[in-house]
C-alpha cells in the first residue's frame, strides 16, 4: 500500500512539473511578444465634436488641454436647452449650408498676427511717362506716381449659445455635433454676406448697363469686361459671379430656331455649356458662380485678385466655459476677418435691361 502511495505521489509531481513547465514556456512567449510590439504614442481622438465636448465635461485630461476656456458668458433669460430622447436619426435633420461661393471666388489670404486694420497701398495718380528727347541737352519728359493708403478694419464674427449640462452627459452626441456644425453654418453665411456687401457696396466699379438678355447682348458685354479689364489692370477676367435669376437666364439662351446655346451639356454652335440639375454653367471659357446670397440681377464679370479676403486661419475657434451656478455650459465660435478691394479695375459689373 505504502508503494502504490509512494507512486501516486510521484506520479502527480511529475504531472506538477510538467505544467509548471508549459507555464513557464507560456510565461516566455508572451514576454517575447511584447518586447518585440513596437509601442506607439497615439493622440487622443474622439468620434464628434460632441464627443469631445462630454470628454470635456468628464473632466477628461485629454480633452480639457485640447479646450480653451473664457470667462465672461452670461446665461440667457430663456435658460438652457432641454433634450428630453435619448436617440437620434440624423437623417431627418437639415441644416442648409449654401457655403461662401461670392467669398471663395476671390483671393484669400492669412490675417498678420497683431493689428485692428490692414493698410494696403492704392494709385492716386499717375502721369510717369517716356518719350522720345528732342535734341541733346533738352529735359527728359516729367512724371510723378502718387499712392494713397487704405484701410480696413478687422472684424470680430462670433456667436455662442448655451446647453444644459445633463443635456451634455446624457443626450446623443449628435446633438451637440449638430449644435456646432449650425453654429458653423451661421458663420459662413454671415462673412459671405459681409462679402457681398463690400463687393455691393463699391462704387470704383466699372458698370456695363442696359445689356441685353440675349446671346448677343451678353456676348458684347463678356467682350467689353475683357477689354476694360485688360486696359485697366492688364489682367483677363476669370469668372463671372451671378445671382441665381441671372443664372437662370444665362442658361435659358437660345437660338433663333430653338436650339440651346448654353442649356445642354454639348449644345450644337453653342457659345458655353451648363449642368441644370448642379446649377453649374461655363460661358465662354468663364465659369459661371452662382450665389443665392446675392441679390437678383446681380452679375459681375472679375479676376479673383481683384478683392482680398483676410482671415484667421483655423477660424471658426471654439471656447467653451461652465455655469456651476444653474448646471449649464457655454459654447461659442468666433473669427477675425477683414476684405479689401485691392484692384477694383478687375471688376466690371453687368446691367441687364
């Protein structure tokens, strides 16, 4: 009995030490595997703005130095936003975003890092001239360039709104993705028409008036704006900016026998081509620009170096602050921005009949 449990008792020790083998083989293995994993220091990241802006009300590291926080912001009288479902479908949201095609169109640039205005210099006169010396010794013919200065004043956009903090931790994150995105949307329409009115709003223009709404009416003044541009700016048109009522009769033009001109995508003697359903067109090598922010009949036939627009680059920032008081947080956007007329010669404006 005693040497059947003396065999009992090794034969387990020996099962003990073949585990304890395979244990320590396993032990090896992983540790191999994570000497050779190369380690990666990832940034953090979140799905939506939404998201991150929970991390932020978490208290999340990551998300709090990735935020900038201002002080300042007064709660309004209605108070904060009640989200009461606890899901969205995005599908059936819309927000309409027309984008900046007038503020696009034309040359953009970076804001310099300190100032209230930009300064740009402008011709105020010029009688330079060369011609040819009558006889030796006689005085060369005189000329003067004068320049004047102009300024522009940079311009704060912004907006804020505020959102319940339980809305925050507890709605879907779509919403408050949504909020910045609308809130994004508001901000570009406002600088476009910003835009536009600086380009209204100029009086330096050179205007073609009483064009007709015919194929040789807007053949003759395409012609013209060339001419004027070329002479005054040696520089050649580039585009032409159109509200959409002059869109629509750009690409309503017809021949005497009813064949379009512009309608079709490959019109037959046709003097430009048009996508209706995009409200695209291209007229005489022109692209055709159409903003619904312009106001009806407007049309301009310009080179994009015509008129600048400076601005923050990154814009629109976001900050962000908390109410302890009511429980609520504040977010905002805002911008810098300014636009200046640089050539004016480089635009002409088209009057129809």
């Amino acid at each position: 009995t005693n040497t059947e449990n003396l065999e009992k008792v090794m034969e387990t020790n020996n099962e003990m030490v073949e585990v304890r083998e395979e244990l320590d083989t396993l032990t090896r293995e992983v540790a191999s595997i994570r000497e050779a994993a190369p380690v990666i220091a990832s940034a953090p990241s979140w799905n939506s703005f939404g998201d991150f802006v929970k991390s932020v009300v978490r208290g999340d590291e990551n998300a709090v130095e990735m935020t900038r926080a201002y002080a300042g912001a007064v709660v309004s009288a209605e108070g904060p936003d009640s989200i009461g479902r606890d899901a969205w479908v995005n599908e059936a949201l819309l927000l309409v975003d027309h984008g900046r095609p007038s503020l696009n169109s034309f040359r953009k640039a970076g804001l310099p890092e300190a100032g209230l205005n930009i300064d740009y210099p402008a011709v105020l006169t010029n009688t330079l001239d060369v011609d040819t010396q009558a006889a030796q010794g006689d005085t060369l013919v005189f000329g003067k360039l004068s320049l004047q200065t102009k300024t522009t004043p940079v311009k704060t956009i912004g907006g804020w709104t505020d959102v319940s903090r339980q809305t925050i931790e507890r709605s879907s994150v779509a919403y408050l993705s949504e909020v910045f995105r609308a809130m994004s949307i508001a901000y570009g329409k406002t600088t476009n028409d910003m835009f536009i009115d600086t380009l209204t709003g100029n009086t330096d223009l050179a205007s073609l008036t009483g064009v007709a709404k015919t194929a040789e009416g807007i053949t003759g003044a395409v012609a013209d704006a060339s001419i004027s541009i070329y002479q005054n700016a040696a520089g050649r048109p580039q585009f032409i900016l159109a509200s959409p009522d002059v869109w629509k009769t750009l690409v309503t033009l017809f021949a005497v026998d009813g064949r379009p001109i512009v309608g079709g995508s490959a019109p037959v003697n046709n003097i430009g081509s048009s996508n209706l359903p995009q409200m695209t067109a291209n007229l005489f090598g022109l692209e055709v620009v159409v903003d619904p922010a312009l106001p009806a009949g407007t049309c301009y036939i310009a080179n994009s170096n015509a008129i600048t627009t400076w601005e923050s680059g990154g814009a629109p920032y976001r900050l962000s602050d908390e109410d302890i008081t009511n429980l609520t947080n504040q977010f905002s956007i805002y911008g810098y921005i300014a636009f200046g007329v640089i050539y004016p010669e480089m635009i002409v404006k088209v009057e129809f009949a």
